[in-house]
C-alpha cells in the first residue's frame, strides 16, 4: 500500500473514493478480475467507520463497526479465507433490561408485564416485516397503531430504533420490510478475535492504496474520469465512489457535470445521525461472564462486553449511543460524558458509583459524528423515501458508479457484509461497462 506519488497514477486504472469495507471490497474484487485499481483514501488509515484499538485492552478493542449480523452474512466466508477466528454472540436473545430504575437482569427474571411488553413488541415488529404496506409510515406510527405507547415506545426506541441509528419516528417501514425481503444474512451476531481491521487488511493486501487523499472534485467525459484532490490529480477509466452519504449531502464532492437530479434528490432523502461509543477498562469483571447485552431507557441505553468469551481477556465494557442520545453525549466534555456512562452503569449493575470508579482504568469517547470524513453514523431512509437506496446505487452513466452501506438495497445496510456486497456490486457493474 503506497502514499499518492506522480509515478502511480495509470490513466487506464479504476480509481476507487475510500478505503472503508465496500471500497476495500470493490477494488479487491476489480483486482482479482485484472483490473489495475489505485483506492483514494483520505485518513492515513485503512478502514473507514471500521477502527480497532489494539493498545487499550490485551485484546483487540472496536472503535466502530463491531459485529458480523447473521451467521450466513458472505463475511464468515472471509474469516475461513484470511484465518481469522468468530466469536459467536448472541445479543437480543440474551437480554438483559433495567425495569423501573432497577439493575438489569435477564428479560426471564423481570416481571410479567414487562416480558409481555417486550415480546408484543418483538411480535409485533416480525408482523410488520411480513407485511404489505399502502402507504409507508414510520416505525414509531405503526407501534401506535398496534396500541402500544409510553413505556414500550421508549423500550423500542433502544432495542429497535437505536440499533439503526435512527429515532423511532424516523425510520421507513417500508425500507425495514425491504430489507427482510433481501435478507440472506439470517439471524446471529460474531466478533472478529483478532479484530474487524485484520479482515479488512488482508482483502487490501495487495491493493494501491493513497492515502492522505481527500477527494475534492470528480469529472467524468464519455472515455475517462479525472480526480482532484488537494495534492494531485488522478486519471483513470472509471471511478466507484464509496464515501458515505453524509458527505455527499454536503457537497464535499464536487461532480461535472453534475450528478443527475434522481441522484442528487436519492442522496438528501438519507438521514444520518451521530453514533458514539463509551468505552471502560476495569481492574476486574464487575458483571457476570454470560453478560452480552444490557439497555435501559436511559442516557446511556445500550451496552455490550468486547471481552465476551475471550479467556484471559481484560474487563471491558462498552455502550454504543446513537441518534439524539449521541448528540447530548456529544455535546458534553470528556470527563463529563465518561462519567454519566459509569452512572448508567452503576445502576445497571447495581454496584455504586464509587466502587465503578475506584476500578477503572481507563476509557475512552469515539464520536463518529465529529469525524469529518464520516460526520455520522449509518444512514437511514425516513419515511416515504424507500427507493433511495436503490437510485443511490445506480451507476451515472458508464463511468462513475457508487457503492456503500447506504446503497445496499440488496443486501443488509448498516453492516460491514452490506457494504461490501455494494462494493461487489459496483465492481461487477463498473467490469461489464469499461471493464
């Protein structure tokens, strides 16, 4: 992998815009076809929303992208190629939820109504994934119309909206229902052992990478594209952009000529809100080992242990806040924001603010909506904008073609596998029309 040169720079490459998973993916896969490829990526990292710390704990720690969604998701395929290790997780199934500011226990052991409210919900959002809509509306106005509010709207605010990235009201059913449709992945999550980032370095192996590259400007003529960016120029036959759809909002990229109309409409249907991450290492387990998932209705709502099924593993905890939750957590100093996250958890695991404390080592803030070259979490599709995937995915003319989780209409968005089967996608797209 090489920093951008003169010398490197073949008018008849492929030139691909980012280096997260469906960059990595794309080029991997143009590669592979004979294809010579040079991927722009403007970090001096590889990896995109896919980040993982290797110095804050003696395992590898995920700043980002974290799980494999479904045990038939195409990335276990790739951890048999590369060597990598999964670590089965199950997360919803094994649930651990505070009830009326109590500690989280296990959904068996909280009382009867609760249960009742969490399976309803559960119920009630696979019926809505079965159905057939006329009109499209959003998540929270179907719970409504199913009878349900208060107390089980803020649970499936966290344990279904948050998980997208999205408030409940802002989530299209009929993008949710599209998305089961497509669906191959099946249920189940993983870890990486070794971390998502190792995946990743081994499909872009043998990849030209530039990094230090941000892209300022594409023109694409009937034979060629050209590049801008603040250090050179790139020329090549073709071009997939794969940088998310929060900086193609804000017109980061220039395009000439410009992006059609369907294109440019397709991209500001999206919404994108803040995702963080509070991260904690203690002196010791202060949870039990088959913990795997714990939320409340509070600010702090959603954690998980990094260290689960790892032996000898350092005590690691994490809560991942997203949507208006993520912009308060955002808004905070450091240690302000780090100590509402050891309140939280004092409560949810009934153990005192002193004792969490007094054991902590050390933690950390990753706020991906501060980041500029993401400036946000996963993408999401309000109501009534469901074809906006699709139209986003949709190559512009014969040269310039686009991929990422945002346009995985055929796959799982807000995934790293959906990423990459976008980047598979354009790749294949981009091979039959210049290939």
């Amino acid at each position: 992998m090489s920093l951008a040169n003169n010398q490197h720079n073949p008018t008849s490459a492929v030139l691909v815009v980012g280096a997260g998973a469906a960059g990595v993916a794309a080029a991997h896969r143009l590669q592979a076809a004979g294809e010579t490829v040079v991927v722009l990526e403007a970090r001096h990292r590889l990896g995109g929303r896919v980040w993982t710390d290797e110095q804050f704990a003696n395992f590898p720690v995920e700043l980002g992208a974290e799980f494999i969604h479904g045990e038939q998701a195409p990335t276990h395929l790739l951890l048999k190629e590369s060597g990598l290790q999964g670590i089965p997780v199950s997360l919803k199934p094994n649930l651990w939820w505070s009830e009326a500011g109590q500690a989280a226990r296990p959904i068996p052991d909280l009382s009867p109504a609760c249960q009742s409210i969490w399976q309803g919900l559960q119920a009630d959002y696979q019926h809505l994934l079965n159905s057939h809509l006329n009109e499209d509306d959003s998540l929270g106005n179907y719970l409504r119309t199913r009878g349900w509010q208060g107390e089980a709207l803020g649970m499936a605010d966290v344990l279904l909206a948050q998980t997208c990235c999205a408030p409940l009201d802002s989530l299209s059913c009929q993008d949710l229902i599209r998305e089961a449709q497509v669906d191959q992945a099946g249920a189940g999550e993983a870890r990486i052992a070794e971390g998502y980032h190792r995946l990743l370095t081994y499909l872009a192996r043998d990849l030209s990478i530039d990094y230090g590259q941000v892209v300022q400007g594409i023109h694409c003529s009937s034979s060629r594209v050209q590049i801008h960016t603040a250090q050179q120029d790139y020329q090549g036959k073709a071009c997939i952009v794969t940088v998310p759809v929060s900086l193609l909002q804000g017109s980061t990229i220039r395009f000439d000529p410009p992006l059609s109309p369907e294109k440019r409409r397709a991209i500001q249907s999206f919404r994108i809100e803040p995702s963080s991450k509070l991260i904690y290492r203690f002196r010791q387990h202060l949870w039990p080992d088959s913990l795997t998932l714990m939320a409340h209705q509070g600010l702090v709502a959603r954690w998980w242990t990094p260290a689960y099924a790892r032996s000898g593993a350092d005590a690691v905890i994490a809560s991942h806040i997203t949507a208006q939750r993520a912009h308060h957590i955002d808004r905070l100093p450091l240690a302000t924001a780090l100590a509402l996250g050891l309140r939280d958890l004092s409560l949810l695991l009934g153990i005192s603010m002193a004792h969490l404390q007094a054991e902590c080592l050390d933690a950390r803030r990753l706020s991906w909506g501060a980041d500029p070259y993401t400036l946000g979490g996963y993408a999401h599709i309000p109501p009534g904008q469901a074809e906006a995937r699709v139209v986003l995915a949709q190559p512009e003319g014969s040269r310039l073609f686009f991929a990422g989780e945002a346009t995985a209409y055929d796959s799982n968005p807000q995934t790293v596998h959906g990423a990459m089967v976008s980047g598979w996608r354009a790749a294949q797209s981009c091979l039959e029309a210049v290939g």
